[in-house]
C-alpha cells in the first residue's frame, strides 16, 4: 500500500529513486507474466508447460535486456555478443553458462574446427526453446508500453518518457540502459565496467529509460554511502523506523526472501545490525539496528533528497519535477489504498505469482539477484 511505501519520509513524498523503481518493477513483473504465460517454460518450484518438459528455465526481462536481445536467430559470436552488450570477458562467460548449460536458452559451439580456436571464436545460437522465447520477448516491451498508454494516458507517458530521454541525454557517464545483476552488498555496477557505446536515449525503451536514470542515481548514491541503494531503501528505510520482525521484512519490502537474506547478512557482518529475539516469551527474531545502522539509516534519507536537488540544479528544476509528477501519477495519490501500479499486476492464473499471496508493495529498488534477474529477488 502506498501508506507503506511513504514510511520514514519525512515531507510524505517518495524518493525520485522509489518512484523510478517502482515503475521500473511494474512494468517488468507485467513483461515477465505475459512471456511466462506465452513462452513455454519450466521452473524449480512449479513445474513445466505441459508437454515442455524440456523447455528453457523461466528468467526474466532483465536477461532479454542484458544478453539474449542481442543474440539473432542465426546466431552471433562471443566477441561480438561481448561488444554488444558491454559484459566483461568474465561476466559474460558466467552467464553464457547459466543461459547455456543451466537454463537452455542457448547453445555455445565452435565457429570452425580446429584447435587453435578461442572461446572468443565460439558462435553462440539460440535453441529450439530458446528461438521461441525470443520470438515472444522481442514485440514484448512495445506491447507493454501501448498497455500503459492506454491505462495512464497518452499524455502522461508521453511527458514521462521525454523527461527520462532529457536526464539521460544530460548524463556525464557512459551507462547501459538495463540494470547490473548485483553482487554481494547488493551495490550497482560502477559506469567504468561498461564498455559499448550506448544507444541514442531517442532509441530507447520506457524500461531502458527507467534503468538508465535510476542506475546514475543508484551510482551518485552509493558514491556517499557505503551501504548500496539497494539495501538502504529496502530495509534500513524500514528497520529504521522501529523493530521489525526478520520474517515480515520481505512482505513489508515487496522482495523475496532470498533478497533480504543477502541484505541481513551484509548488514550484519558489516556492524549496521544484528538480530535478537523480540522478548524473552516471544521467539519471533527482530532486526535491530547498531548506531552505526541507524546513521545510515538517516544517511538514506539525506542523501536522496541531496541528490533529487542537485538533479534540479543540474538538469532544471521543471524537467525534474516535470518527471517526479509523471512517476507520481503512476504511483497514485499517498494515501491511496493501492498504487495503480500495483492494481496491474495481477498473475495470470498459470503464472508462478499467482500461487504467491498477492504483493502489498513495490521494491524502492530493485533487487536483480542471480537466480533468474527477477527484479524483487525471487
């Protein structure tokens, strides 16, 4: 509820960066349940399509924009999938073999025999599961943004798109325009780990707009905190705000609980909080935060209020708020008792979500893990 997500601010107004993920997170999650619903798949919890037990493992939008986008029907080589989507030699090679050998999206074979090929020289082709999911993703976004039109109106997403294209296009750094897989600590990657050239912000997607803006902030924020984003708005905005049972925080986050294991055990070994059991007759373990915790709890909300005014500053104050009243449209009024964002997403009734108890808030950032890129952690 959108009450829930204003928690611990103090002007009742959500952070520009809360705004730009919980778009980000809505448009995704309602990328990801029409490719679950269309594209044959299989999960580890809830099975296969019928009659594809061999099917592609079920991943999400956020590896269609990192990887399998550029991968053309016929195929394309390591070195140039490794230019097109600006990966290092190392993180392609990790997630060549998740989407090869894990998930079955691609196969990687040698360009010709001979011994003295690389792995540079392989040619990686889409499998058969993996041609049909690429022929459902690829009209996906398009298909989304039209849904969106339709439901916020024309005028709403035409202004939200053209402030987004304006911050990008005024960014002083080279950024990709889909969000970093994160690592432990949960931080962004940094503009120097990317490597291509990106594509003219005309060129680009609602989604890519939205990754490419709240990756400069997640940058600008983590450059004055040494906490990531990602935990700061996710659970020290909550804990902050008093004692919070360990096993609510997913719910009250709007992640898994995947996601906020990672987040507790940073915190924890970092001396930002510790748990203990909420009374000597009440087992149910809390998060506690150490005063150095509650510093950078504090340390959150200065520092994205700090940067949403030097984005004025640096930007104009009437893009930048001309962008906060289009995210905040789409958010919907703060003591609504649901975002319209939130009143989208309803599962269809053969997606995995749909077996889940219905989600009562979205992530005030993203948290893309490893195991598929769902954006709340799942």
């Amino acid at each position: 509820m959108i009450a829930s997500m204003n928690a611990s601010i103090g002007d009742d107004r959500l952070p520009l960066s809360a705004l730009l993920s919980m778009a980000l997170v809505a448009f995704t999650i309602e990328f990801d349940n029409e490719f679950e619903h269309q594209a044959p798949h299989r999960t580890t919890d809830f099975g296969s399509t019928p009659g594809f037990r061999g099917a592609p493992w079920l991943v999400s939008m956020v590896m269609w924009s990192r990887f399998l986008r550029f991968v053309p029907d016929d195929g394309i080589s390591v070195r140039e999938l490794m230019r097109r989507s600006g990966s290092s030699k190392e993180e392609l090679k990790l997630w060549l073999t998740r989407l090869s050998k894990w998930w079955g999206y691609l196969a990687v074979l040698p360009a010709e025999a001979g011994a003295g090929s690389s792995r540079k020289d392989m040619i990686v082709r889409p499998t058969a599961g993996g041609r049909k999911a690429l022929e459902v993703w690829r009209p996906l976004t398009a298909a989304i943004e039209e849904r969106w039109e339709q439901r916020f109106g024309r005028k709403t997403m035409d202004v939200l798109r053209e402030s987004l294209r304006s911050v990008a296009g005024q960014l002083d750094m080279s950024l990709p325009d889909s969000l970093p897989i994160l690592g432990y600590g949960l931080f962004s990657k940094a503009p120097d780990a990317f490597r291509c050239s990106p594509a003219a912000t005309s060129e680009l997607s609602l989604p890519g707009l939205l990754s490419k803006v709240l990756l400069a902030f997640a940058i600008e924020f983590e450059r004055a905190s040494e906490v990531s984003l990602a935990i700061a708005a996710n659970v020290l905005r909550l804990v902050e705000a008093g004692d919070v049972r360990l096993r609510n925080l997913p719910r009250q986050a709007g992640v898994s609980k995947e996601a906020i294991a990672t987040a507790v055990s940073f915190l924890e070994k970092r001396g930002y909080a510790a748990q203990a059991h909420e009374s000597a007759t009440l087992r149910a373990k809390v998060l506690l935060l150490t005063a150095k915790g509650r510093r950078a709890a504090e340390a959150y909300l200065e520092t994205v209020r700090n940067i949403e005014e030097q984005w004025r500053t640096r930007f104009g104050g009437e893009l930048v708020g001309g962008l906060r009243e289009a995210l905040e449209r789409l958010a919907g009024e703060p003591d609504a008792q649901q975002s319209p964002l939130m009143a989208a997403l309803r599962p269809c009734p053969d997606c995995w979500r749909a077996s889940l108890p219905a989600a009562e808030t979205l992530p005030h950032f993203p948290m893309i893990l490893h195991r598929g890129g769902f954006p709340d952690g799942s």
